[in-house]
C-alpha cells in the first residue's frame, strides 16, 4: 500500500505546502482505478479528495485555491 502513495508541495500566497497523497484504488472491470485520495498537508490532514463532473471535492472547511492546488497536484501525478 504504501507504493502507491506520493509526495507533494506546493505554494500558495507565499506559504509553503508539504505533504502526502494516498489513492484509494478499486478495481473496475480488472482496471485499477484511483477513487479518492487522502490527503496530509504540512503533517495535518487535509482529508478526503474525489473528482467528480471535472472538478475536485473536498471537505467544506478547505479554500477553494488550496482544494484546486491539491487536485492540480493529484492530476499531475497522473498525467503520463
């Protein structure tokens, strides 16, 4: 499990962001498949990410700029 799992950083408005993201993975149809990710920011969790509709849902208490950077990251991750 921990394979899966990636580093990411990031700034926003002059404060630095550090942490980790763990994909959640099912398989569909025999494709592994990321469900949602779980998230810890600068040794706190962020919590709980999904992509739905094209756009990144998050928990109500995360800024929109922060919930976007996180998700630019995730499909950064995953772009080949």
């Amino acid at each position: 499990m921990r394979d899966k799992i990636f580093r990411i950083s990031f700034d926003i408005e002059k404060k630095a962001y550090k942490g980790w993201v763990n994909p959640e993975i099912k398989t569909v149809n025999g494709i592994p498949s990321p469900q949602s990710f779980y998230v810890v920011l600068n040794h706190q969790s962020v919590g709980h990410f999904h992509f739905n509709d094209c756009r990144w849902l998050s928990p109500d208490n995360i800024p929109q700029v922060l919930r976007e950077a996180i998700g630019k990251q995730i499909e950064n991750h995953y772009r080949l």
